[in-house]
C-alpha cells in the first residue's frame, strides 16, 4: 500500500511538471522549464522510493503498469479539474483498453 500512496502522490508531483505550464502559456519558456524541474525534483523523491519499495512486492513491469493506470487516473482529474478541458467519450475508451493490458500483465498465466 505504501507503493500505492508513493507513486498517487509522485505522479501527482509529475503531472504539475510536465502539464501544469499549459494553464500559463505567456511565460517565457526557460520559466516554465526551471519550474517543471523543481516541481520534478520532488516527484522523484518520492518516485524512487515507491519503486524500491514495491519491487520487494512486485516485479519492475508490474511496478511500470502500476505507475500508467495511476499516472491515466491523476491525469484524466488534472485536466478536468486544473486545466478544464473536457474528458471525452473516446478518451476514457482509450483508457479503459489500456486497462486490459493490466489484466494481461498480473494475471498469473
């Protein structure tokens, strides 16, 4: 569970470094890069430690698959709630099929 709340937590730090300049698109380039890279400094802070943490539970691709699905949700809300753009019908179809590929990954075949 700790993996988890780490990596919820850690991409939710990614997600305002690599999308969160969009809401200011006025200021300088160079702003917007030192910014994401401070914000970014704190994601892998926790990012590294939920990835060590959790390969003691999980293997590294059931690690990555975890990080997608969790970076599909963060995001899907950031881009309602922060940027205001519209979560499309094709969008969550889109997603929804990359929940297949989870299954795929942690079913024990």
């Amino acid at each position: 569970m700790h993996t988890i709340i780490l990596l919820t937590i850690s991409n939710i730090f990614m997600t305002f470094a690599w999308y969160g300049h969009l809401k200011y698109k006025d200021s300088p380039l160079w702003m917007a890069i030192v910014a994401s890279w401070g914000i970014a400094f704190f994601e892998y802070c926790l990012q590294v430690p939920a990835n060590r943490i959790g390969h003691y539970e999980f293997t590294a691709a059931q690690l990555k698959t975890i990080q997608e699905v969790i970076t599909l949700v963060v995001f899907c809300v950031f881009s309602v709630l922060y940027l205001k753009e519209p979560l499309k019908w094709n969008y969550v179809a889109g997603f929804s099929m990359m929940v297949g590929a989870v299954f795929i990954i942690f079913y024990e075949w």
